[in-house]
C-alpha cells in the first residue's frame, strides 16, 4: 500500500491518479463520493459526535509553464527548493513522459554561478525532444510534473520515497478505517494542500465536524547542524503532536488529551517544536461554527523533494495513538469544557 501511494502522481490540482488508487483502498469500508473540488469522502456512518479523520492526497510538484524552440520544457513550481532539483528524474502528464531536470553544465557556468542555487527559471525538463513541435506531441502547457522516484525499504525499518507528505497520513487514514467507532465517522482525503488547503476548506463546510483529526507527514529537522531546539521532529522518536502552527492553536486540553493517551498507552511520541507552515487543521477548525482540530504527523527527512526518509515504527505508531484516542472518545470531554 504504502508504494502504491507513494509511486502515484498527484500534483495539486492534478489528483486524478491518486485519488483513484484512495477510492479502491478506502472503497470496502464505506460510502465513497467525490465533491466538485477533488476531495474524496469516505462515511461510516454512526450515532454521536461527527468525526472527521483527513490528510491531504496531493504532493508538491511543478507544471509545464512553456515549451522552447529546442524541446525543452519551462516549469513552475511551488514548495520545492530549486537546490533538490537539479539532475532529477521526473515525469510529466498523464503519459508520465520521462524526462531529467537540467542545468547549464558546471564548466560553462561563471564563479559567481557557484556560489549561489540555480533558481527554477534557469532550470529546464529535459523530454529527449528535438524540438517544440516534437515534444507537442507528448506533452502540452499546464501538464503536471512530478519526481520519479521508487518506493523503498532500506536500513534498519526505515523507507524511503517521493510524497510521503502526505502519502504516510494517507495510509494512516485507511488504517483507522478498517476499525469501528462510536460516532458518525468521515474519512476525507483532500486535495490541493500544498497550495493553500483549498480541498480542506470545501471540505470542513460539506462535513461540518466536532472533532477534526489531521494525519500528516511532517518536517524532522534531526540533522547535525541543527541545534536541538531547531530540530522540530525527530525520525525514530514517535508520531509528533501539534500544539501549534501559522494556521492553527489547537485546544490545550486537547493537546493534553492526546499527550496523555499516548503516555497511557506507552507510546512512543513527541512534541511537534516548530510552528512554521500549517496544515488543513488551519481552515479546518474556524470553518462554520468552528470544531476542535488537532494533528499526527510521520516525522519525514528532507521533505518536499525527491525522496524523503521515514520510520515504519513511527507510521505504526501513529495508527496506534490515533485508534486509541478515537475509541476513547477523550475528544467529547474536550468539547464540553470548551
């Protein structure tokens, strides 16, 4: 499962492919429908409060901007650092056409070339094409762009592979929805979060939830030239609890609640320390009347780029705590005190 979604393409606003894979996973263990943005709703129907479990299907990516005279392709991008791309292998359209990302060669380049990253619009797709009116035949403006990348197992139950932000929340997601609960239970996999959780927006007005539980992939920032307090997760350490972030202050007996669940459960856990960035968590919560929304995420080495490093332990337990904090029902204590 987790190479099926890992391997899948699923640019923001090009979700096709993942969403289809999402629908025949999720399919077995409930009511599937679609709505008018992409999002893809999964309902189990229940008594009680309305639970909403969602993470995000798209991944960071590029579109085909413009072709030039020569064949190559002129991209766009958004959320990826222009210092991952070059020489990577990447595919584009629905064809997934190969292609290579390049740049001017190092021996041609000027000293004050290498002292700075090449930006995106000095970085060209390479399809083999030998000219505009070749690569028209295979590809056209707006197509998406993605990493090619192979979804691997290697050391000692580590992964490795394109999108697991947040193909890893995905597959926490699916996870729950093998399980029963007692509430009126919504698993939403939403679409276009990289550019702004446009998806999750729709989303939160459709289901309208008490309680929000967002399953992520996120930043862990455990390298050696970073300080400790810089580190905002740590791979190995647990699934990672947000208490907040630029979209989102998340209830504090909530966050007790979930600190406290895993701590009863001996589950491996930790805080998530940093606050940049934000999840669908942000519009999530102050949509409608509001609700209470938290965040899981699967601490991932060298996110948005072409392959990034997680801790299959850290994936099983972060099923763990969220299944656990679920059957508890701690969140309807929660929402009385509110």
């Amino acid at each position: 499962m987790l190479r099926r979604l890992s391997e899948a393409m699923g640019v923001s606003g090009s979700e096709k492919e993942i969403r289809r894979i999402l629908r025949e996973l999720a399919a077995p263990y409930g009511e599937t429908w679609t709505d008018a943005m992409g999002n893809l709703y999964v309902h189990k129907a229940g008594e009680g409060k309305k639970v909403m479990v969602c993470a995000h299907m798209d991944e960071v990516g590029m579109l085909v901007k413009g072709i030039l005279d020569d064949g190559l392709l002129a991209y766009t991008s958004a959320g990826i650092d222009s210092r991952v791309c070059v020489s990577k292998r990447v595919v584009v359209g629905a064809g997934k056409i190969p292609g290579v990302i390049g740049a001017k060669a190092i021996h041609l380049q000027k000293r004050e070339d290498l002292q700075k990253a090449i930006p995106h619009d000095e970085l060209f797709v390479d399809i083999g094409a030998e000219s505009r009116e070749d690569a028209m035949k295979y590809v056209k403006v707006g197509d998406p762009i993605c990493f090619d990348t192979q979804f691997s197992y290697f050391g000692d139950g580590m992964m490795k592979g394109k999108a697991l932000d947040d193909r890893l929340g995905c597959a926490v997601v699916l996870e729950l929805l093998k399980r029963d609960y007692d509430c009126d239970f919504y698993a939403v996999f939403t679409v276009q979060e990289e550019v702004g959780a446009r998806g999750a927006e729709a989303a939160a007005y459709r289901v309208q939830p008490d309680l929000a539980l967002i399953l992520e992939g996120t930043t862990a920032n455990d390298m050696p030239e970073a300080e400790s307090h810089q580190q905002v997760t740590e791979v190995g350490k647990g699934p990672a609890i947000s208490m907040m972030d630029n979209g989102t202050i998340v209830n504090p007996q909530l966050f007790r609640a979930m600190k406290q669940m895993a701590e009863q459960q001996n589950i491996p856990h930790q805080v998530r320390r940093g606050t940049n960035g934000r999840t669908d968590a942000g519009v999530i919560h102050k949509a409608c009347a509001g609700a209470l929304a938290i965040g899981l995420s699967v601490p991932c080495r060298y996110i948005h780029g072409p392959v990034s490093v997680a801790s299959m332990a850290d994936f099983e337990n972060t099923v763990k705590l969220a299944d656990a904090f679920l059957q508890a029902r701690k969140y309807e204590e929660v929402k009385k005190n509110v």
